[in-house]
C-alpha cells in the first residue's frame, strides 16, 4: 500500500482509507448504506490491514454513534496497527449544545468518540461542517487545546467552502494555533466542483484531500446503465439517502459510465477500480475513503492501488467528465496564464 503525506505535515496515511458509514446501519439513512455489526466489521478490518489499509473514518453521527462502538470493537487490541480519523460538528442529540462547533460540543464530543471507539487519542480529527454560530477563533483554541493535551494528534476539516477554510487557516497563523492539514471532502468522476477552489487552496496552503463518496454516491460502481433499474441494494434506493447526496444528471452520469466502460476495457479492471485510480493520481489527494458493505466490495475497491492510468486515458475521463463551471471560474479559464488549472 501507497504512504502518502497528509497536507503540509509529517503525517503519512494510507493512500486508501476504510470508511465506517456501513457500519451499525442505523435508519433513516445508514440502513441503505450498509448494516455491518461487529463480527463482519472485525473481518474487514482484517482485510484492511492484511491490505496495508490501516486508517479507519468514522463520524458521531453514523449510525448515531454506533459506527464508532462497533470500529472500537473489531480494532481491540490492535489499536498501535490502526489510524483512526472521525468527525463531529452535526447534531448529535436534543439539547441546545449537542450540535455545532462551540468549545461546549467539541469537548463533549471528542469524550464521547474517545469512549466508544475505546482509544484514549484520535489520529485525525475533523469538523464535519462549518459552524457559522460560533467564532472561529473559539473553534481552534479548543482544538488546540485538544491536541496538547495529547486526544488528538492532527486536525481537518470536511464541507467547507473556500472562505471557511482559508479564514481557519488565516486564523491558526495570526494565533499560533494548529492548523487543519486535511480536507474530507466529495470528489468524484461525476463531482468535480472540489477542483474549482478548494484544490488550489489545498496545493497553497498545504491541505491534503481526503476524499468522500468517490463512487458518486453509489454511481460508478459500476451497476449503474442506461436503460436499467436501479440495484435493489443501491444507496440511491433509499428516499433519505438519496436526497442527502450530491445530485448528478443523468444524461451526463451515462456519459462518464460510458467512458469507464470502455477503459475497464482496456485496462481490465472493474469501473469502480478505474474510477478510484483516476482520483488517486489528481493534485492534493491523500486519501481516498472507501466503504463496502461485505468482503467482495472491499475487496474490490482493494484493486484500485498497484497500477496507474495512463495519460491517454485520464484525459479520456477528463473529458467525459468535464463540466460548466460557475463564476467566476469559468471567467479565470479564459486567463490560463495568471490563473493555471490545477490538474
């Protein structure tokens, strides 16, 4: 397994991460995205880390905190062997505190994920979303403090817009407070907004990406073509799963399908295993997230490491895969050569 370093820091993470999003399987949404319990869990983490995939993603929320018992549980003992990286921010219960990113929430927070994951530390952690309630300024003293105190050893971030992230990092300089070295962001073949400003922000500032749902919320593995229904185990079955991800049209999904089809030709991999590579050799990328409902999909996934695309066939999937952009991005185009793409 590939080692890659995460942002602008010493630390180096697998190029594959295992996500735990189906672990628990918790309705209304977690149900449709997988119901692992402890037992299958422990055996994908064999699996991982048979692999070289030692890093494990977790969230308080998946499966209302029981994504993170059940991680605990299959890592017993093998803790020194894994890298735990999991998230809060979102509401995690009734009460007027149990949400955001107050120094309230995150120290509640980060007790409550140290407890069930049964670590006295968390390798990487991130805020899940942007809290425009409370001041930045009180987000990164209480992480901060949470770092020296030894429960977490480096920071990100997921769904941040531009301005959120760089006014965090702007704000860790003006205080000499740690810094987020990491980005937990949506990146696909079907989902390439990530490259208009968060890419170039992460190359100049030193953020790695670690990217979620790179399947397209289910899109691309490769069950998904014109004309057909959807599989009965899909994602994008479920009503509250569906409305909570990105959407994609579909005319322009059976294009990019259209393309991996015909490079999985080629190469003679899987879609999905296409998919993935194209993602690993794109500027910033530190980490790809994976989940898998069983042992057949993660192995699968499994075999988007060891071998490279060539530059024919990234630009292949490049221009099936190229979309509009908004402004003022589509106006920086035109002016190559003050504002170069970053891929």
């Amino acid at each position: 397994m590939e080692y890659r370093r995460l942002g602008h820091s010493g630390f180096k993470v697998p190029a594959l991460t295992f996500g735990t999003g189906t672990f628990g399987g918790k309705p209304p949404m977690f149900s449709s995205w997988g119901a692992s319990d402890v037992a299958e869990a422990t055996r994908l983490v064999d699996i991982c880390l048979e692999a070289g995939v030692t890093m494990f993603d977790s969230a308080d929320i998946y499966s209302a905190g029981e994504a993170e018992k059940i991680l605990g549980a299959a890592i017993k003992g093998r803790r020194d062997k894994t890298l735990i990286s999991t998230k809060a921010t979102f509401r995690s219960g009734e009460g007027p505190n149990e949400v955001g990113s107050s120094r309230q929430h995150l120290t509640a927070a980060v007790e409550g994920s140290l407890k069930r994951l049964g670590t006295d530390y968390i390798d990487l952690f991130q805020l899940h979303g942007f809290d425009a309630q409370t001041p930045i300024e009180e987000t990164l003293q209480t992480l901060d403090g949470l770092v020296r105190a030894g429960k977490i050893r480096y920071l990100g971030v997921s769904n941040f817009s531009g301005w959120h992230l760089m006014k965090s990092l702007l704000t860790s300089e003006k205080y000499g407070l740690s810094r987020y070295v990491a980005n937990q962001t949506y990146y696909s073949l079907v989902g390439r907004d990530y490259e208009w400003e968060l890419m170039p922000l992460g190359l100049e500032q030193g953020v790695g990406a670690v990217v979620w749902s790179p399947l397209g919320w289910g899109r691309l593995t490769g069950k998904i073509r014109r004309g057909q229904p959807l599989p009965e185990n899909s994602r994008l079955q479920g009503q509250a799963s569906r409305d909570a991800g990105p959407q994609v049209d579909q005319e322009y999904l059976y294009q990019v399908v259209d393309a991996l089809d015909a490079i999985a030709a080629e190469t003679g991999k899987t879609v999905p295993q296409v998919a993935l590579n194209w993602l690993l050799q794109r500027p910033t990328v530190s980490t790809i997230v994976i989940g898998a409902r069983n042992e057949e999909q993660l192995r699968q996934n499994l075999g988007a490491v060891g071998w490279n695309l060539t530059k024919e066939q990234v630009a292949k999937l490049d221009a099936a895969s190229e979309r509009p952009k908004a402004y003022p991005y589509w106006h920086q185009a035109f002016f190559s050569e003050r504002n170069p793409s970053p891929v």
